[in-house]
C-alpha cells in the first residue's frame, strides 16, 4: 500500500490496534518496514495481530497507567527503540444525554480517551524520544468541531484530545512532532450504529461519494509519521471525504442543476 516513507526499522507503538484504523494503521507501518507494538483489549486478538505483523503485542486497557508503562517497556525492551507513538484506543460511552451521564462511565471515557495518550507520550518521551525524537498522532474526530445527538461525552474528550495535541505539538518540539487526524465517518465497528442504517444516504452527501475506509486514515497516520511530514507538528489533518463542506452539495436550494 505504501512506500518506506523512511519508517523502515522504526519501533511504533499502535493502542486499539486490532480492528479498525489502528489495525489498518499497525498492518502500514508494518509494510513500510516498522517494528510493530500492538495493543489492545482482547489477548486472542493482539497475539492474532501481533504474529500477522511479525511484532509484539500486549493486551490491556490502555486507561490502566501499569498497562501503558509495560506497553512502551515492551517496545523498548524488544526493538531497543520508541520512534512512533499512535494514540487510537477509545471508547465511545457514555452514549446519549449528558443529563443522563453515569459520572463514573463519564470518567473512565475521559481516562480512555484523554488521560491515556497524554501518560503514554510521558512514557515514551521519558523512555526515548527526549534524546532521540519522535513522533506522535492522536486519533480525535471530524465531530470534535461541532454538536451532536448522544455523544457529548466522546466529542467532549475529543476536543480536549485535539487540544493536549497541539499543546504537546508546542511543548515537545524540535525534537518530537505530534499531530492528530480527525476523521469523518469511517467504516468501523465503533461507528457501525451511525453508517449502516443509512450509508447511501450519508454517501451521496459527502463531495467525494462514500464514506471512509480504516485504510483512508490509516495513510494519514503514516504520512504525519513520515520524514516527509518532517516540517508538520501541531496540525490536526481532516480525513472526512469532505463532511466539512457538504453544504455546498444541497445544489436544490441555489435552483442548480445537476448533483
């Protein structure tokens, strides 16, 4: 799928890496020659995915502060190097009304989704990239710019995500670039509740037709990894198939022709 992109030998560590765009993401670094560090929560299912990358793999709750300092141990320990960190594990509960938030599910979302990936760019800074750089994407949302029904709580920890992003972009650099990817509606298991009820009707309003593939945000991830996105730090890269723009489709209330 991909070119080197000078990641050939680098040790990358993938959360939620066994479904989705953190498996689509883990199996492009493999192929451009990464080392691959894989977790997530099932242990059948991170052995499975760690073998078929030729990697390692541990399974655990990326919220669990003892899980992620044995996932960038591991990493160190079996490649002697942290290059890569990509930020994916998520949870998308409490779904639904705020003023029907379980406060202690409120708080494990936050741990997940914020907490996480702010201990493991500690983790791996501290273990290697302070000395030798780096680089870190977090995976936010397209939704973290706007409102919408049932998912207050995810879109609120990830704007908070889209945030400690840049604030570390400003804090880490020269050495350590970190980035985010925010996608639109992505064919994942995550979002299955959203896409497949109405997917031809969600298509034929985005510019480019369809909705996305884990393999569309997966080149992002890598890009923004790269030597060629050396000059990019604290950007927030939109893979959205054009969900940002799609008022411009409604051609209807112009009196335009065509669709």
């Amino acid at each position: 799928m991909t070119s080197s992109y000078g990641l050939r030998g680098r040790a990358v560590v993938v959360t939620g890496a066994t479904r989705g765009i953190g498996l689509a993401s883990a199996r492009a670094f493999a192929e451009a020659g990464a080392l691959v560090c894989v977790s997530a929560r099932d242990a059948d299912q991170v052995r499975r995915v760690a073998g078929e990358l030729g990697g390692v793999g541990l399974a655990g709750n990326v919220g669990d502060p003892s899980h992620a300092r044995a996932l960038t141990d591991l990493c160190l320990e079996t490649f002697g190097r942290l290059d890569v960190l990509v930020n994916n594990a998520a949870t998308n509960q409490p779904f639904g009304p705020l003023m029907d938030a379980d406060p202690e599910v409120w708080r494990e979302a936050f741990t997940v989704n914020v907490e996480a990936p702010l201990r493991l760019v500690q983790y791996a800074w501290r273990g290697w990239m302070r000395e030798h750089g780096g680089a870190v994407v977090t995976v936010c949302t397209e939704g973290a710019g706007h409102v919408g029904p049932g998912v207050g709580a995810y879109g609120t920890g990830k704007a908070a995500l889209l945030h400690l992003t840049q604030q570390l972009a400003g804090e880490l650099g020269p050495g350590v670039r970190v980035n985010s990817v925010s996608p639109g509606l992505v064919r994942t298991e995550m979002a299955r509740f959203v896409w497949e009820p109405g997917e031809s009707e969600i298509a034929a309003g985005l510019p480019l037709g369809r909705i996305g593939e884990p393999q569309d945000v997966a080149r992002a991830v890598l890009w923004l990894c790269s030597d060629e996105a050396e000059w990019v730090t604290g950007a927030d890269l939109l893979v959205d198939g054009g969900t940002r723009v799609r008022a411009a489709r409604t051609r209807d209330a112009y009196h335009l022709p065509g669709a």
